[in-house]
C-alpha cells in the first residue's frame, strides 16, 4: 500500500531500516544538498531491482530527515524516493514491472487501430481503471491557514542546491541582451519537489506538473515550467485571456503524489487520476483559502497565489540533471497570497545533479510503467531502456523483433512523435536477442551493425529545453542508430554474417564435465 502523508511515508521508511534522522544543526543553503548526494551514492538498504544490473541500480543510501535547519523550525526531508526500494514502496508495488502489469490491464481492452484514435483512446484508458478525486470538506494541509502578509515563504527551509544557483553575475545567462534590463534578482534557493496545480481554463481539466520555483521574496517566486510542459501551456491560455491564473504548489500528500507530478501523462489526462490509479483510491482534494482551485487535503503544506501575464523575472541559473546548469532565462512572476500546512508539517525536497541522483529512480518508474502505454502507441517495441548517462531525454535503447525493411526508422519516428519521448535525441534500435538493459550489449551491436552512413537517421524537431548543446533553445536535431540486421532493401547490403555462439550439445557437454577439467 502507498501511504496517506508524507508524515506516514517517512514513518514507514524509518520501521523499515531506510531512514536516518539527522539533529545536527544545517544549514538550508548547500549543506543539506551535499549530505543529500552524498548520501545519495551509498549502497541502499534493500539492494536493488533484477532488471537493473548497473552499479547505480544498488545505490541511493538511506533517506534524510534533517530535524533542525537554520532559519526555519520545519525538517526537511530529501532522497525520500532515492532508491528502487523506496520508489515501490511509494508507489505501493512490490516491483515495477507488477506495476506496468496492472498498467497493461488498462490497456488490454483496447480496440481502436489507427494512431490517432489510440492517442484519443488514451485519456479513457487511464480513467478506466483509475478512482477519481474526492471533494472533501476539510484537510490536514489547512491545520494553520496564513494568508496575506502572514504568508512568508522565507520560514519555510528551501535549500540551495549548488554554488552557482540563481547567480546572475556567473555568465549563465541564456539572453544576454536581455541580462541587462534585470532589476529583481532572485535567490538560489529553490523548491524542487512540489506540484504544481492548474486548471485549463477553457476545459476546467487539471494539472499537475513538478516544475521547480525559484525563490525571490516572501511572497514572490518564478515559475520555471518548460514551454512543451501542461503548466506552461495552461499559463499561455490565461495570459492570451488577459487574466492571471490560479495556481498551488502542494508539497507532500500521499506518497503517490510526487511521482504523479512528474509522469508524462498526454495532456488532458489529469495527473490526479494516475495518482489515484496508484494510489487504489481517490485523492481528497479541499478547497484552496485563497484561490479557485482544489489541492490535495493531505499534503503538509500548500502555497497558494496566482502567476501574473505580465510579470517576467528572470529565473535561475539552476545546477540541473543534465549535470549542468540550466541557463537562466525570462519566466513568469508567481505571486503568493497563502501557505497554509499540516500542524508540524515537513518540507520535502530533492536535488538533481550528475546521475545516479534521486531523481534517476523515478525516471526508471517512469519507463517501467509506461511501457504498456509505449507499445500500445508503437506495437513494433517489446522492450526499451532510458540509459543512466543519457540522463532520460538525451538516449533511448528500443528492441524491436524486426520483420520488415526499415521498420527500426519507422520506429524512430514513431518515438519522435511520442509526447515527451519525442525530445530523445540519440535512439539506438535493437533486434530482439539484444539485452536494452545491457549497456555493454547494446553499444556493441551500435558499433558492430551500423554502416553509419546507411543505418542513421538525423531530423530536426523539439529536443528538450534542457539540452544546452541544441543550436536553439528547445529546438535542434536529433539522430536514430539502426543496428538490428539489415534486410536486402534497406540500401547497400551484403551477405549479413551470423554472430557467434556455441552449439547447445557442446555448452552442455562442457557443463556436465566442469568439474572433470579440475579448475
Ligand atoms: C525532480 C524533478 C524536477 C523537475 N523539474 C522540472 C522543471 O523545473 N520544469 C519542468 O518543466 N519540468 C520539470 N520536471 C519534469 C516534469 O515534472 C515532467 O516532465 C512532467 O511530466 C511534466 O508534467 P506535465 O506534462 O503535466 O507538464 C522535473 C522532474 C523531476 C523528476
Ligand atoms: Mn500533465
């Protein structure tokens, strides 16, 4: 079972061995984040799952409660969800693979044939199976209600992650023409781990997205959501209405809500659904103080407010899961008008960096899960992995049982046009016998069995707003790798040699007679 409060999620880690509390007295600012990747690079408690063979399957040390935070009397608690251990258990599965099967039992009903009538279908699929949210009357997260000036986001310990974050004056400024009409500057701390809550103004569907926020005042932070992300585009409906959208970052709740946040749902298919889904009941949602929107009742704590059309800061630098700093650049102005939390809430947080980070496990529940999804979408894959180094959007490793000329390119393109897959910017397909989840199998095939002249396919499209390499923001190339055996009508190709392996009789013969040999 998934938990009910951040609070009941960190008690469980705790009887479980994967918690350790920490008394010293910390610092918010870079200290909490360097004990977090520290930590982070520790072996896990309980080890790690088959599927993922690489060191970093094993890593991720035990989660952090830091119980006394300078300038604040909130713990913070971070690495929650560092481990493939304690992912499951946040998601309330023993393993993700029996997760992506209930995810498949969605998906079996399934009749529609074209692309586009699948795509449609998507929305239906994930309501199916799935309980809807409830409308609850009253909630943990508004034991305390501070509205107006009471509202202060400075008590609350946001950290910084790392030395340059938010440093305007550390030439990481993505519009350097623009750097210069800067007047507010913001700070380098960041909240990395809320949801944030927003409504289609024109459907009334909700969103929710993790996107972080970075802090700029008491009552003034800058929303940086991605422009191909659902807050972002919910904000361009609003601000092409000329009117400022409600908007709550909700921290906490069940301990589905954070991986909720973050999975790559189409948009219209609301995140509370999927979560609701995990989670084997609704959510409870209660009515924002301040605002019109609902947020889940049982979070620790909510920031309510509204983000204005018409007020840009300019927002970050950001030390990033690429391992890099996102630049910083122009993003909207969030204005709070209430925090209201639990009584002895807890702050959660994470920090992304260099993989193997927290966030790597959630990425890896991501790939899991929506397996069944992606093969509905492209029949052609039976299997794929998202590599450690390629950080989820940069590589992607595809099989396929290949039966035809060019299917891996029709592929490629397929996952080119998958929602949030659509930013991979190497893809490299493999023919069945191939382990994706072998890296050393994989680049052997990639260098063995490609002609790179022949076997790659380069097209241009929207890459990630992360990949600081891409000529433009957002916007760039990406390229496919064939390696599977080529067919005759797949351009120039000569007799294709069988890859070596032994004869079953003489394996087993040498089997039988180990022993005999005297090793
Ligand atoms: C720890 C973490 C931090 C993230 N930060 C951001 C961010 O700052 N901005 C953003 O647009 N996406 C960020 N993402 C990715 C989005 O949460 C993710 O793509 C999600 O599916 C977006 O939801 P949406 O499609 O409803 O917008 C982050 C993901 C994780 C795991
Ligand atoms: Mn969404």
């Amino acid at each position: 079972m998934s938990t009910a409060t951040l609070f009941d999620f960190i008690s469980d880690l705790e009887t479980q061995g994967e918690l350790a509390r920490v008394k010293a007295r910390v610092s918010p600012v870079l200290e909490i984040a360097q004990i977090a990747d520290r930590m982070s690079k520790l072996p896990a408690p309980h080890g790690h799952i088959e599927l993922d063979q690489t060191a970093a399957g094993k890593l991720g040390g035990k989660a952090l409660l830091f119980e006394n935070v300078e300038g604040s009397d909130i713990p913070v608690a971070i690495n929650t969800f560092g481990s493939y251990w304690r992912v499951n258990r946040a998601l309330g599965t023993e393993n993700l693979d029996a997760l992506a099967g209930r995810v498949q039992q969605l998906v079996k009903p399934e009749i529609p044939t074209t692309l586009l009538e699948k795509m449609k279908k998507l929305p239906d699929l994930i309501k199916l199976g799935s309980f809807p949210p409830k409308s609850v009357r009253s909630g943990i997260c508004q034991q305390v209600v501070l509205e107006g000036d009471k509202a202060d986001l400075t008590r609350l310990p946001i950290i910084q992650c790392w030395p340059l974050d938010g440093n305007l004056n550390s030439g990481q400024v993505f519009d350097k023409d623009a750097a210069g009409k800067v007047t507010e500057r913001g700070t380098g701390r960041y909240i990395t781990l809320g949801g944030i809550h927003t409504i289609n103004p024109d459907t009334g569907d909700r969103n929710i997205g993790m996107y972080r926020v970075q802090l700029f005042g008491p009552r003034k932070a800058a929303m940086h959501w991605h422009m191909h992300h659902d807050g972002a585009r919910h904000f361009r409906m609003y601000r092409s209405r000329g009117q400022k959208m409600p908007l709550a970052v909700a921290l906490g709740g069940e301990s589905v809500m954070p991986y909720a946040a973050t999975a790559p749902l189409p948009p219209g298919v609301e995140e509370l659904l999927f979560a609701g889904f995990l989670n084997g009941s609704g959510i409870e949602l209660v009515k924002c103080r301040t605002i019109d929107l609902e947020v889940p009742a049982n979070a620790e704590i909510v920031i309510e407010g509204y983000v204005d059309p018409n007020e840009k800061l300019m927002e970050g630098p950001f030390g990033d899961h690429t391992g890099f700093y996102s630049l910083a650049d122009w993003y909207p102005a969030f204005h709070v008008t209430a925090i209201t939390h639990r009584k002895n809430p807890i702050y959660p947080t994470t920090i992304v960096g260099k993989p193997p980070m927290e966030d790597y496990f959630l990425g890896k529940a991501t790939e899991r899960v929506f397996l069944p999804l992606l093969k509905m979408l492209i029949p052609d894959i039976i299997d794929y992995s998202l590599p450690m180094a390629g950080v989820f959007h940069n590589c992607a490793f595809i099989k396929i049982r290949k039966e035809y000329p060019y299917q891996a390119r029709r592929v490629m393109h397929a996952i080119w046009g998958a929602g949030q897959m659509s930013f991979t910017k190497f893809i490299i397909v493999v023919d069945e016998q191939v382990n994706v989840h072998d890296e050393q199998d994989v680049l052997f095939h990639l260098f063995a069995n490609c002609d790179p002249q022949r076997d790659s396919e380069i097209v241009r499209g929207p890459v990630d707003i992360l990949d600081h390499a891409s000529p433009d923001l957002g916007a760039g190339s990406k390229i496919g790798f064939d390696a599977t055996v080529k067919l005759s009508a797949e351009g120039r190709v000569r007799v294709w040699p069988k890859e070596l392996e032994m004869d079953q009789k003489t394996r087993e013969l040498v089997e039988r007679r180990w022993k005999e040999y005297g090793f």
